[in-house]
C-alpha cells in the first residue's frame, strides 16, 4: 500500500506541530473572559487561609485592594465580591448597610481601580443571616420568597450606591430580577447592568465556598429554590425569565458538571452568558494535583477551556489570576 489513500481522512495534517494546533484551535481563552471571585470579612486583621480552597484567602480591606491590583495587572476583566460581616441576623441587615462589609470594599476599590475592573456584587442574604439561608424565612423555617425580593431590591441600591458596576442576584427567588430592575431605575440607576444567576443549581460543589463565606444553612438545604440537578428545560424557563424581567447576562453554575446547560443557554439567547466555575471544581482539582493526580495547569487551563468551549463567553474562577499568567506566558 503506497500513497494518499481516499478511503479515510487524515486529521493527523493539522496536528502536527504547536503552530498549526494554535492557528486552527477553534476555541480561545484569554485573560479577559475571566472574573475573580474574592471573599472580604470584617474584624480580621490579616487574611485568613481557606482550608478547603488552598491557594484563596478571605480578605482584609487592605489585602483585597493589593489583589485587585494585582488582578487588573494580570489583565482579567473584573471581580466579584463575597462579603462576611462581624454580626449576622435573621434578615441580613449587614448586606445593605452603607458601611457593610462588601459596600466598604466598592467604595474602596472603585476610588483605587476607577472602572479598570468590573466591580461585581454578588446580592444573596446567605452570607449575611444568621440562618445561612439566601432570603427571610418563615416561624416555620420556609424561605418566604416575597418579603425576600424587598430585601434584594434595598441591597441592590446599597450596593449601586457603594460603586458596584453589576449588579449580580444569586439567591433564585422567583421574580428577584424584576424587583431589582425595579429599585434601581426607581433611583437613580437605570444604566446599572444586572448579571443573573439564572440557571444555578442546588449543587454539591458549593461545599468549599460555605466554609469560605461563612454561609452554610444552619438547618434543611437550599432545595426549595435552586435548581434540581436533572433538569434542563428548566434552566432555559429561568433564563428566559430572567430576560423578561431585565437582565441583562445570565449565568450558569456549577460549570463543569452543567457543561450541556451552558451550551444549550448559549444556543438560545443572544446576551452574554457567563458560567461560575465554582469552589467544590476548584478544590476537586487542587486535591487531585496535590496528590500527583493531574497535572494542575493542564487541569486548569483544560476546565476553562471547556466551559467556554460549550458557549460561556466569560468564565468566574478562582484561578483567574494565576490563569490569565499562565495564558501569557
Ligand atoms: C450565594 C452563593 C453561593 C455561591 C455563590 N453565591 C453558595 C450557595 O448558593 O450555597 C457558590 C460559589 C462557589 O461554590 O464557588 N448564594
């Protein structure tokens, strides 16, 4: 047998060398798809190690504004903030004082970055209540989804008020978009953009991410209001929606086990859409790493890869820094 032969394609051809991988990849992924989740806690006077996320830290005002810089060197587009109050109560008041945790660190880092970085809020009351749910709930123990979109709406201001560039409800109350859409254009804010958590799922993965904000519920789980992992028509119900209501980007999280939700969004709507690879996905892999299971930046630049592959145009992770390094390199 000599020569070309008809019978099959050769899709060794392009291959063959890094040049022609590079030239033909089909997906790319640069340090401006990616948002840095970050995690500020009030009365601390030094950062305090997440041990079941190594490498990320929950921050002091002055440490977060020295990573903000540093992440606006590393050329990512923005950040995203997770505040942890001294005081919890049972309607999370400390979410929109304007001299709360994460109002504090806005203001702070607006006056320091300008607009260099996009400044998300994340607006859930789980950080903030002493219960650990994301909204009020009932003497029964319910999450009472009405009285929760009066709280969000208050939050949303305090955080436009703080400086904040998006607006980002993660809570998956039914109607939080609307009602958030409706306080800030009612005051002042009608140019103010809000990412919705649309499609976000009850999920396993967001173990780490409970130790590092401090936002476990202390009793049931968050069943009754984020999504059910069988579903997927029902995250495309959410998204659609969210977009009656006024968002503007939707999200979907988790991000690697949802990989099929996130293509699906992205097929069906024609606004930006972001997927949270979130704390439990982080931690899988720098477990796996420090055991000598994977290789760590393969790991990392692989995950992200894929999930824009499936359609995210832009992607939260934790390793967003050190990603947008390795991209440069
Ligand atoms: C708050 C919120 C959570 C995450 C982001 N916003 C936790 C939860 O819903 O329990 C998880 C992020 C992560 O795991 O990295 N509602």
């Amino acid at each position: 047998m000599t020569g070309a032969s008809p019978g099959f394609a050769r899709g060794r051809r392009l291959r063959s060398t890094p040049a022609l991988r590079r030239l033909t990849a089909q997906t790319r992924l640069s340090p401006a798809d990616l948002v840095l989740p970050v995690f500020v806690k009030e009365g601390i006077d030094a950062p305090q190690p997440i041990s079941s996320m190594p490498g990320v830290v929950q921050h002091t005002q002055e440490s977060l504004r020295k990573a903000a810089h540093e992440a606006a060197e590393a050329g990512i587009s923005g950040l995203i903030l997770f505040g942890i109050p001294a005081d919890k109560d049972p309607v999370g008041s400390q979410a929109d004082a304007a001299d709360g945790v994460v109002n504090v660190a806005l203001q702070q880092l607006l006056a320091d970055l300008g607009d260099e970085l996009v400044l998300m809020a994340d607006l859930c009351l789980c950080e903030y209540t002493d219960h650990g749910h994301c909204g009020v709930v009932t003497p029964a123990g319910l999450v009472d989804n009405d009285p929760t979109l009066d709280r969000y709406a208050s939050v949303a201001l305090a955080q436009a008020q703080a400086g904040a560039h998006v607006i980002a409800p993660s809570g998956m109350m039914d109607g939080q978009v609307a009602a958030i859409r409706r306080a800030l254009d009612g005051n002042g804010y009608p140019e103010l953009p809000v990412l919705a958590y649309a499609a976000k799922y009850a999920s396993c993965f967001y173990g780490p991410f409970r130790e590092a904000a401090e936002g476990a519920p202390q009793f049931g789980d968050r069943s009754t209001y984020q999504m059910d992992p069988p579903n997927a028509d029902e995250a495309l119900r959410e998204v659609r929606q969210d977009l009656a209501e006024g968002a503007d980007a939707v999200m979907v999280k988790p991000a690697l086990a949802y990989l099929d939700i996130i293509a699906r969004v992205a097929d069906e709507v024609r606004v930006p859409v972001s997927a949270y690879q979130v704390s439990g996905e982080y931690a899988m892999v720098e477990a796996a790493a420090a055991n000598g299971w994977v290789d760590r930046e393969r790991a990392i630049l692989e995950t992200l890869t894929a999930i824009r592959r499936a359609g995210a145009g832009s992607v939260l992770t934790y390793w967003a820094v050190e990603a947008a390094r390795l991209l440069r390199r």
